[in-house]
C-alpha cells in the first residue's frame, strides 16, 4: 500500500512537474520576438489599427495578458497617442494552440484613453497600419544543407471585447474638442472584420465644452466608418435625453444624422453650465429636435425642432429698465405661463418660425432668423398688453399701442437686431415715439446708470481766489 501511494505521488509530481514545464514552453513561446509580432500583426487585422505592445505573459489562471498597448497618431503634428492601455487581458481556449490558432473568448482592455483627430479632409478615420502595406524583408540567405525552419503563422480569433474606465476625446483638425466621455464602460460580443457592436455607457460627456451628459447608455454599432447610436438615453440638466445618432466618420466633415428628444431640463443649469449667468433665466424646458449636417460646418445643417418652458422666469437688463420707467413689474421679471419656439435650420441660419411668451398680462411673439455661427439677429416682434397695463401707461405712450385682435388688447411692433449674445431693439423708440425718445432714452440711462466712485487720492477741489471772493455777494442769515 505504501509502495502505492508512493507510485501515486511520484506520478501526481510528474504530472505536474510535466505541467509546469508546458506552461513554461508555451510562455517562452509566446513571449518570443517572432509570436509577439505575430500577435501585434493579427490584433491591428482584427482591430482595424496598428497596434504596438511591449510584452506579453501566459497563465493557466489569467490567460494572455498583453502590456503596454498604443496605437500611434496617424498625423506627427498631434501629440501623443491615438490609443493607449495599460493592459489587454485576454482569456482563451488552450487545445487550439497546439493547431497554432489562439481563440480568444474574451479581452478586456483596461484603462484606455483615446485622442481621436479630425483629419485635413474634415473625417474622422482610424489610422491605417503603413507597416502592414510594406513588403516584409526577405529572410537572408542560408549555407547549402542548413535545416529549413518551419514556421505556421498563429491564427487569432476574437470574440467578445470589453472596455474598462475608458477615456474618449474626440477633436477637430484644429484641435479643439467637439466631443468627450468619460469612465466608458463597452461591452460588445461581437467583434470581426467587417466592424462591432454591442453596448456602451459614460458616467460624463460634453459637447463643444458646453453642453454636458450625466449616465449616457447607447446600444452601438461600427462598420465600414459608420457609428450608429440607437436608442440613445443620458442625463441633461436635470432632465433625460433620449435619441438617436448616426456619423459616417470616413466621409469628409463628418456628416451626421440626430434625432433627439428631451423633457425636465433645467434652463437655469442649462445655461449656467455653457458660460451663462445664472438666474436670468429659469423653467423646465421640453422639446425635440430633428438635425442633419456635417461636423463643424454649421452652413450645412439643417433641420427642425421645437421647445416648451414650463414655470419660466425671464429677467433681462432691457426690461428691467422699461419696466422701471413705466413702472410695469411684470416686465422686469418675466413670470410665464406659457414659452414656445418652433424653428427650423437650414442655409446657414436658425428660422424662427413661432416665439411666444404668455405671462399673466403680457404677451411677446416673433419671428425672424438667427445667422449661423455668429448669431446675428434679424427678428420681427410684437408686444401685447391687456386693459390693465394699459391704463397704467401715460397717455403720450399708450398712444403708440394699436388695437389689438381682442376688445380688450393692445399692441406694438418692433424689431430685434444685434446678436443673440447682446440683443438690440427699438422697443424704447417705438413705445415713447421718434421726438422724445431720445431725451427720455438718455434720462432713463442716467438714471439707472451706476454712479462713478470718487477716487481716494482725489485733491480736494482749489478753494476760491481773493478776487473771486471779493466780488460774491454776501451771505446772508436768517
């Protein structure tokens, strides 16, 4: 029996003296100059991009694991790399290997960053591996009646890809960042040439460093240079963003379809988020928008959309100042009951189709058009007052308004020029008329104008000479 047992462990540790001496062949392999180009060469096939590593280890447990991956920017003049991870994990099967073929189950590629670049042409390609278009160097001649080296290229098989805490950016040829996701979590099961899809989320992405997602989700699909996201859902000021976008990212500009639908937005956080001051405007906005164009060539879009504000609140310096000199509250803080804009994109600019801004005893429309990309303002407006504002106004004023559609409306057209940054009107002409608009225009600023602080180191003014004092009358006293 114990000759047995014996026989038994001595078996059992050649076993796994055999074993270990397996696993230590097959990482000498793995780990030679020859199989690790062999790999590099079929990852950038499968992935469609000249990937680099710089080692690979082999276990039973872990699987491949592939360190220091990049992938090098296509053009020098952008810094560092189009790609880069710390590591490729990667699990497979092990019985194809003795056939020479590596069928990876799943890779998971953690920590990646991506700096993706517009090119000259306006497109967003992946770059191309110009090593793999180079012949290989013919191997140097051998002496007669040397052995012949036998060497099977290793096939590569991948199936399922996973993303861990990714990094995406992507950036204009100039530059500057019209798209970024953070903390990108990818799941795609199916992975070969003819491209990927599956399913992706970002705990953060920014449009243009101004408009900013929170837990954006997305099935997806890659092919050919099409990324299509369908069934798109994110976070946006407090409200949810869902829809759908398509980018041909190999054709120049970058064309792109987007079909988006959006509902709680906060307005306040909306705008206070893309460089605005808060407070001066506030509601929950609501809306559609249907867009089609290319990347960074605003002439080109074009398009439809509407949005709705609910509890909206509109301060402005303009109505501020009028509703101060004719004494309407209202008009310095704008309570609404009602907000809607139908537009419409096309030629190069924004068509105001429909403005309207309903409060309790106001009421403003417009129409007209916003140019794109510098925002100039060409708007045709009407501002409607009930009875009750109108008995409040001067005479010489409501003098001005016209009668309205209702028996107990009045109205008065104007225009807005300027750019959608800084609005300009003639509100104030039209309402106090062409003669005294002027001096009341004038009075208005000066009296609502911040009063200069008179400096420190002021002298005191000179006091009046004898001659001066001579010839004042004299003071005199009660």
């Amino acid at each position: 029996m114990q000759k047995l047992g014996k026989s038994f462990l001595i078996a059992l540790g050649a076993v796994l003296a055999l074993a270990a001496i397996g696993v230590l062949a097959i990482n000498l392999y793995v780990q030679s100059a020859g199989t690790q180009a062999r790999i590099q060469r079929e990852l950038s096939t499968a992935l469609h991009v000249p990937v680099r590593m710089t080692g690979t280890t082999l276990t039973p447990w872990g699987g491949l694991k592939i360190t220091g991956v990049t992938v090098p920017q296509p053009d020098p003049a952008h810094p560092g790399s189009f790609f880069e991870a710390s590591s490729f994990a990667a699990f497979f099967q092990w019985t194809p290997l003795l056939r020479h073929r590596l069928v990876v189950t799943q890779v998971s590629v953690n920590d990646p960053k991506v700096a993706w670049y517009q090119n000259a042409n306006g497109k967003w390609e992946l770059p191309t591996d110009e090593e793999r278009k180079t012949p290989e160097p013919t191997a140097s001649a051998k002496p007669p009646g040397a052995p012949r080296e036998k060497s099977e290229p290793l096939e590569v098989l991948i199936d399922h890809l996973r993303v861990n805490r990714g990094a995406f950016v992507f950036l204009d040829q100039h530059g500057a960042r019209v798209a970024a996701f953070s903390e990108v979590q990818v799941d795609s099961p199916k992975l070969g040439a003819g491209g990927t899809q599956g399913r992706a989320s970002s705990s953060k992405a920014a449009l243009r460093d101004t408009i900013f997602f929170e837990n954006v989700r997305t099935p997806f699909s890659f092919a050919a240079g099409d990324l299509s996201l369908n069934g798109l859902e994110a976070g946006l000021a407090g409200g949810t963003l869902h829809g759908d976008l398509k980018i041909r990212t190999t054709e120049k500009h970058s064309p792109f379809t987007a079909d988006v639908r959006f509902d709680g937005v906060n307005l306040d956080t909306l705008l206070a988020e893309a460089g605005g001051v808060p407070g001066r405007a506030t509601g929950t906005l609501a809306g559609w928008l249907d867009l089609y164009g290319e990347s960074g060539k605003p002439e080109t879009l074009s398009g439809s959309g509407r949005l709705t504000l609910a509890g909206g609140r509109l301060q402005h310096e303009f109505f501020q100042l009028l509703g101060q000199a004719l004494q309407i509250d209202e008009l310095a803080m704008l309570n609404l009951k009602q907000a809607q804009l139908d537009y419409r994109v096309g030629d190069g600019a924004v068509w105001i189709d429909a403005l309207s801004l309903l409060s309790t005893n106001l009421q403003l429309q417009a129409h007209g058009t916003v140019r794109l990309p510098d925002g100039k303002l060409q708007l045709d407006a009407r501002l409607m007052v009930n009875g009750r504002i109108s008995r409040q106004l001067p005479a010489f004023i409501d003098a001005n308004f016209q009668p309205g559609s209702e028996p107990d409306q009045r109205f008065i057209d104007f225009a807005i020029g300027g750019t959608a940054g800084k609005p300009q009107t003639n509100l104030m002409e039209r309402i106090l008329g062409r003669k005294i608009e002027k001096e009341m225009g004038s009075l208005f600023q000066n009296i609502f104008k911040p009063k200069k602080k008179k400096p420190k180191n002021e002298s005191p003014a000179p006091s009046a000479s004898p001659s001066a004092a001579a010839s004042a009358p004299p003071s005199t006293s009660e």
